[in-house]
DNA sequence: TTGAAAGCGCTACCAA
DNA sequence: TTGGTAGCGCTTTCAA
C-alpha cells in the first residue's frame, strides 16, 4: 500500500498510458474503449486512487459542498437550527461543513477566505457579533463576487444582497410581555445573561416598548453567566415582582434558582417566560413557557432556500420570516 | 467592483511587474526593495486581494485545516468537546472544520472521503455508532495511507494504530454506583434514554457488576427519549427504590419530573446521580451530582495531540486516558 | 480511441 | 532587486 496517495500521473505511468487517457476513463468517457476504461478502473481501485477535490475544485470551481458558518454550538438555538440545516443537505447531493466564529469577526473572515475558493459552493451563515459591531461586510461581497451563494439566518445583515431567514424577536417579546400583562401581571421584569450581544438588546427594547406602552415602568437586569444568579438573587431580596422575562437558558434556570431558594411558587407567585430550548423547557417543574424561536425549521428552510439558489445559479434579495411563538406551558 | 477575486496574474499586469514580484513582496520577501514592496500592497489592498488558499494547498500539500468529525451537536458532550477542540485550535494557525455524522457509517465515509485529498491535514473523531457496530474501518487506514494524522475520543476503535483520548465510562460508573451503596442506599435503579448507543450499554454493565458485587439486585428501565419518562413513572407509582442513577441528561430530567409529580424528595427520599452538562447540572433545584466526563479538557486534548504530531509528520499509536470523576452536588 | 499541452493560482528555484 | 519558468493534480480542448 503506497504511502501516499495515488495520482492521475502514476496511474499513467504504471499503465503505460497517458494522464488524460486516464482521467477520461475515469470519468467514464466515451471517448475511451471499454476494454481500456475497465483496465484502468481496475488499477485505480488497486491503487486506491482517489481523486483530489482541491486540484478539482480549483479548475472547476464547484464542489457540491456547502458550509454553515455560526457562532457557537453551545447555544441550543444553533446546535438545533444546524440539525434542521443537516436533515435537508443529507437528503441533496451535497455535504455540508460547519465552522464556528465564536462572534469572532476575525475568524468569520478566515473561515469564507479559506472556503470562499474552490472549496464550498455556497453558504449558510448566522452572523458574528462581532462582524455586527464592526460592520465590515466585505468577505460577504467578495464571496458573492466569486459567483457563491450566501443565506443568512437569525443574525442578518440587511445591506447585503442575498436570501434572509429571519425571526420578528422584537414582536415576539413584545407579545409575550403583553401576554402577561393580560393576566394582570404588573411587575414585570427582565433578566439577560446576553445584553453584550445585539439579540439581547433587540429582545429587551421589544420588553420596554410593550411595558411603556402599558404605562408600566420596566426594570432590566443583566450581567453576564456567572454573575446572573446573584444580580437576580439580590434584587429579588430587596424588591417585589410578579412576573420575569429570561432572555436565555442561563437567565431562565436563575430564575428557577432564585425562585426555590427565596420559597417562591412558580407561577402562582412569579410568573415565568424565558428562552430555552424546547427539548429541555418540559421537563421543567413547572414546564416552562417559552418564547420558541423555531430553530429547526428556520435551519431547514436556510439549506432549502441555498439548495434551490445553487441549482437555479441565481441569487436573490428576499427575506423569509419565521414567526417566534409562545409555547405556552405550566410557568406562566 | 471586479466580478470576480483578484490574481496574483491581475495585479503584476496592473502593476506592470511579474507574477513572482508580486508574490515575494505580499509574503513580505527580502528580496524586494520596500518601495516596490510598499506599491505593491498598496494595490493589493485597494484591489481587495486574498490569496487562494487552495492554490496554496495544491503546491504544498497542507493546508493549515484539520476536520473535526462527530456524531451530534445536539448532544452537550460532543458541543463541549468541540468548544475545547476550538481552543486550542484558535490559537495555532490551523482552522477548524466540522462534520457531523448523525451517527451514520455513510456520512461517516464520506466526509473521510471528501476532505482527506487536499482539504484537510489531519482528522478528530468521534467513531459513529453504525461505524462500532459495522466494524468498517477502512476509511480511517485510507486517510492515514495518505499520510493524515487522526486523533480519536471518546468514541474509540482500539485496532487502529492512532492516538485515542479515552475516558473510563466503566469504572466511573461504578464508583458512582458505590458510593451510592456506601450512603446505604440499597434500591438503586438505572435509567437510560441511550441504551440503543454502544455507550449506554457499557455503563449500564458498571453499573450491574458494581450492584452484583455488592449482592444487590439491578433495575435497568430504558425508553427513547420520548417514553423514558412514562416508563419511570409507570414504574416509580409501582416499586420502591432509594436511588436512582440517569445515564443521560434527558433520563436525568425525567427522574426529577417523576420525583416532583410523586411527591417524593431528592434527595432524602431519593438519591440521584446523573450525566448531564456541567453549566446546567448546577442550576436544578437540589443541584444535582454529576459524573463529569471532562468533555472540554478532552477536546482540548484531541486537539492538542493531533496538533503535535502534525507539527513532528509523526503518527503515534498511543492512549490517553482522562478519567470521568464524580461531581457531588446536593442530589446525592 | 488516445495523447499533448494549456491553464486554474500560487511558490520556489534559478537567472538576469 | 526583479523576472522567467516549472510544477502541484486535474480537466479540457485540439491533434494525431
């Protein structure tokens, strides 16, 4: 077994035959006699000859792969939106790579540098929050300049030209802050372990917009995971309220902390709406309403829409939006 | 704004100087005077220029990515483990990419198959299930035929001569179990939304043979993840029992909704101990007692391993074992 | 039916 | 200090 890997060049020579002999055959060519074709296959499976994608790529510019670019896969919403991205490409003929920025604009860079040439066909992505921050959105263009298809979902950029898979947080929130306002709810507060990102402050403008408009005065509390437990306990030892907002997983489990530790009921003292994923929010006690934010269906619909784009070799401005809705359980 | 990425090729006849000019001055060589240097980079950044890292890769072989392969993402072991994974990778000047399997062989060979001519230098994987139970391994020798390094974890196959990051499921487990049995508990029950999973079923015998040992007799409930709560509580409103132990974090959940709905106390009436995320396990009301697989320090492993040998071109057939410890929280 | 050669973007060697 | 050229593995005309 040779110990490395095999050529269209060594199988020319083994065979006593010509490079492009060889690679017609390979790609079952007409142009080549069967009798020659099978003689090569033969060798070339012998010689366990696989051909090189990148030397491939780098002619023909497509791959049939395509990569989904995201922050992190901690986060419940993406490991959940990558797995409805997964459920539609394995059912194409194409393969998908997944990259994690870590909100890092640096590396989101380097990842559609690195991929951007001959490597992937198209993209998927969630933008970074730092690329936000910075709004310096030429890998976008440069890739789409190189004729590659881009779908942003959830974190979108507005300015660039292509399909976005989009989800109305800030109504959502709003509707879920009236929702218990409706239920005579009217201390209502807010608790975010991610106001230092752009979601978290988008969610929590939807909050104080819906709470001014009730003539209520909105009370936000952030700090970051480790911290958030304490800020809540803190506050909830010093002030009374009847109802939360968590903005997240982290805030939501403080929340149900706080409230066992201070002998709080949930929901008949505090009522409880958070974000969380919806594998874990039932199990709960009380199950957790939650504001769902339809992560695998927002994934699915990402990979559909660049599958059709690759096919169609066009690309569109359109934004498709996914409506977040309350899954409404036991908590509020 | 050019249609298409700039060229070395377009930049020398812009500039009117050669290919290879070009080429020394943007890798900043001391063959070139600084002002031709200066002019040069100059017009490479007004022309927006990024080298084709595939072309890069064609000449030299390498490519500065290794492939991170598993089998989920859902699953928080696996997300960790790859957040380790990440940085280590981070801070060398490899990039990472992602492949999840789904627990398929296919997916599983294909991703070998796609990435291991030109794309990547070196692979970290998590062995699928199917790849366990179809014992087909050839794709892994394929890849190291090619001179490719690969790192295993977690998910092992001891035949092939690789470096494998391994934890002790086994033993780890029965500690737990003993010192569930040193508390004086004596009805200690299973719980498994996993058993289907090479893992699960491996735990589950710690489990029995510590319980055998100590002549106690074994319980073992296991349902997918959609009936796993149904079955314990079917079971919990028929048979006694003083503890339990949760080889998931979805059976973990499940036993603190039957504790809860049956009026009984963890962990006075019930001892627990369970496999569940390290940020969360803290956060349920009791906190509950983990058995911590170290799945960042595990990836930071993998990752750091494989960076070495691909830094010596040497493989290495060795074991790494980090051992799984108990966390003890309030549950047990 | 087969082969020679150009070229994808880049680096590296050698010459000028 | 600069430029010409070969070559990485492959496909694709165009010739033979």
């Amino acid at each position: 077994m040779a110990s490395s890997r095999t050529t269209l060049k060594e199988l020319a020579s083994i065979l006593g035959l010509s490079i492009s002999t060889i690679s017609k055959a390979l790609n079952d060519s007409h142009e080549i006699s069967d009798a020659t074709k099978k003689r090569i296959v033969k060798t070339a499976k012998l010689y366990n000859y696989r051909p090189n994608k990148i030397a491939l790529g780098l002619k023909s510019g497509r791959t049939n792969t395509i990569a989904v670019i995201i922050p992190s896969v901690q986060n419940s919403f993406f490991a959940r939106a990558l797995y409805g991205i997964e459920s539609v490409i394995s059912n194409s003929d194409y393969t998908a790579i997944v990259c994690i920025t870590k909100e890092s604009h640096e590396k989101e860079v380097a990842n559609f540098d690195m991929l951007s040439n001959g490597v992937v066909d198209g993209f998927i992505v969630a933008v970074s929050e730092e690329t936000q921050t910075v709004k310096n959105f030429s890998h976008y263009e440069d890739a789409m300049n190189q004729g590659k298809s881009i779908v942003m979902f959830d974190r979108v950029i507005d300015s660039i030209p292509c399909t976005k898979i989009k989800t109305n947080d800030y109504t959502a929130i709003s509707e879920a802050t009236n929702n218990l306002i409706g239920s005579k709810r009217n201390q209502i507060i807010l608790v975010s372990a991610i106001n230092n990102l752009n979601v978290g402050k988008q969610r929590t403008k939807g909050y104080q917009k819906a709470m001014e408009h009730a003539g209520l005065s909105s009370v936000v509390l952030e700090a970051n995971l480790d911290q958030i437990e304490n800020v809540l306990k803190d506050y909830a030892e010093n002030n009374a309220f009847d109802a939360v907002i968590a903005l997240d997983t982290d805030a939501s489990f403080a929340v149900y902390k706080v409230a066992s530790e201070l002998g709080k009921n949930i929901p008949s003292d505090i009522a409880v709406i958070g974000y969380m994923s919806e594998r874990i929010a039932p199990y709960l006690t009380p199950e957790l309403t939650t504001i769902n934010q339809h992560s695998y269906t927002m994934g699915e619909t990402a990979a559909k829409m660049l599958l059709a784009q690759l096919e169609s070799k066009q690309n569109t401005d359109q934004t498709i939006l996914i409506d977040s809705t309350l899954s409404h359980r036991v908590s509020s």
